[in-house]
C-alpha cells in the first residue's frame, strides 16, 4: 500500500467467571496512538457491566490509557474498544541506504543535553528483555563490522520469521527470551521480546511496539500471521532515518498494514489489559479482533 490507509478496528475482550466476582479493576491500552504517522479519527471504550469510575490518562511512555473499575457483582466482563485511524507511510524502503549500524551505538561517558533521553532508555535491560550473551550472539552473526544499519536489522528481522515456528501453545506471557532462544518457537510476543534482546544486548536501542496488522487479502487467505489478535514488533532507532519498526513474526519492515496502540520496554508496559478481580471464580478468557479498511468495513 502505497499511500495513507484508514482502518476500523474493534478489539472485545469478554472475561467470563465461574461464579459472580464483587469487584474488578482493570488498565486498558486500547486506544491508538497518536503519531506524525497515524492519525486518530475516534476512538471509544464500551464496557459492560457500567464501571463505576472510569478515568483516563497518559502513561509515562506517552501511550494513552483507561482505568476502570466494576464495583457491582458480576459474572461477566465485556471490554469492547471501537477505533478509526488513518496511517500514513513512513518506513524506509528495504534497500534505502543507511549508516553502518554502529553509528547508532551509545557513545561511553557521553551524556549531555544534545542526549536523547527518549532513545537511550530503550538501550538497558527490563523484566522481560534481559541483555544476554547468547542473544547477542546470536545477532552479531547480522551485524558484521560496518554492515549498513537497515541492511543488518532486515536480516536479523527475516532470520528471526525463518528460524522460529509460530506456535500459540508453545509459550505463555511468562515465558523467557532464554527459553523462546531454546525452544525456537512461541508467538509475537516472545519473537518481539527476542529481538529486543537481541537489539539491547548490542547496545542498540530498541523498543517494544503493541497494536494490530492487517490480515486479509483480496484472495481471501491469510497474509500475516498473528493477525486478528493484537500483535507486537520492534522499533529500533537508526540515526539517519529515527525510529523504524520491524516485524519478526512476518519477516517485514512494519508499515501501513500496521496499527500501533503504543510502545514501552516490554509486553507488561502496553498489555491490551491487565487487572484483578475481588472473587472467588475461576474465569475463561475470550479476545475477538477485527482490522478492516473503511472502504471494506461494510462487507464485514
């Protein structure tokens, strides 16, 4: 797609408990944000019971988010975010020239006000994405000595998508990079947070990327894998071209198919929704998502 592209999106989680709960209290990062590529048209939170309270905000990495909380006995939770965005084109092309990949390494004992504060927090360790001898080398055999920036980060982005097996019951949000390295096999989360590691372990800065990818094409079939779920990717920052994203769970430069939500360190910075419950219930977990083009929408 080669210019601006404007998406419905509906994302609906539905908790279901196993006996009635007396409270729950949940953060939401549901709603798009807003960047110099990707324009917000609206945006709304439908949740059923009626909360309570309901506030929202900006967290501290930027990224919109709602609080909300169910005061009333309830057996059922039913998140529902309804949203329109335009995306535009912003991603280099693949064979766009770049810098050798070290000029975008942290200079040592250099810290000033022309630092970039927003780009250095993403070169250090989180929870999740540990600095690792063995991601760093497993990248390093992409990185060669004064390897162009966009060259190197392609093929580790491909490599990533070619040497792992997309499987939903191989892992869960517990899972570390070290087993996902060992294992060879998780879901966009764990390949997310591989590359992270792999990126940070460098001394690249890297950050975690949450939201959703298209998933149709005109045959019908599925395009990407990790569609009609929410999706995550990387961003890496390159100084010749700032932040640029990648996809390793589709072997991609993360484009105008993509819609972002936000972006933190980790997966636990921008999960769609986290919270507890005041209860006791066992409960089952069901998430619908939808992606369609507007002009679509009306055959969905």
């Amino acid at each position: 797609m080669s210019g601006p592209v404007r998406y419905r999106v509906s994302h609906e989680t539905v908790y279901k408990y196993t006996a009635p709960v007396d409270i729950s209290r949940q953060i939401a990062h549901l709603a798009p944000r807003e960047s110099s590529w990707q324009k917000v048209v609206t945006h709304r939170l439908v949740v059923n019971p009626e909360p309570g309270e309901h506030s929202e905000g900006v967290d501290y990495f930027g990224n919109p988010y709602a609080r909300i909380m169910v005061d009333t006995p309830h057996d059922a939770l039913s998140v529902r975010a309804e949203s329109e965005v335009i995306v535009l084109p912003h991603s280099p092309a693949p064979d766009a020239a770049s810098p050798p990949w070290e000029t975008a390494l942290a200079v040592p004992g250099v810290w000033d006000r022309s630092t970039k504060l927003d780009v250095e927090q993403y070169r250090v360790p989180s929870p999740a994405v540990p600095v690792l001898n063995s991601t760093r080398d497993y990248a390093r055999r992409n990185f060669a000595d004064g390897r162009p920036w966009l060259d190197a980060m392609l093929e580790l982005t491909q490599r990533i998508r070619r040497e792992f097996k997309y499987d939903t019951k191989s892992t869960n949000v517990s899972t570390s990079v070290e087993e996902v390295l060992e294992m060879r096999s998780g879901v966009c989360q764990d390949f997310a947070h591989l590359m992270l590691s792999c990126l940070r372990s460098l001394g690249l800065p890297a950050r975690y990327v949450s939201g959703y990818v298209l998933n149709r094409r005109k045959d019908g079939k599925d395009s990407n894998a990790g569609a009609d779920a929410s999706h995550a990717w990387v961003a890496s920052h390159c100084p010749a071209h700032g932040w640029v994203a990648f996809d390793p769970t589709n072997g991609k430069i993360a484009d105008t198919e993509f819609v972002t939500l936000g972006w933190g360190r980790e997966y636990h910075d921008v999960s769609p929704l986290r919270g507890v419950v005041r209860g006791a219930a066992d409960q089952q977990l069901a998430v619908a998502v939808s992606v369609v083009p507007v002009e679509d929408a009306a055959n969905v």
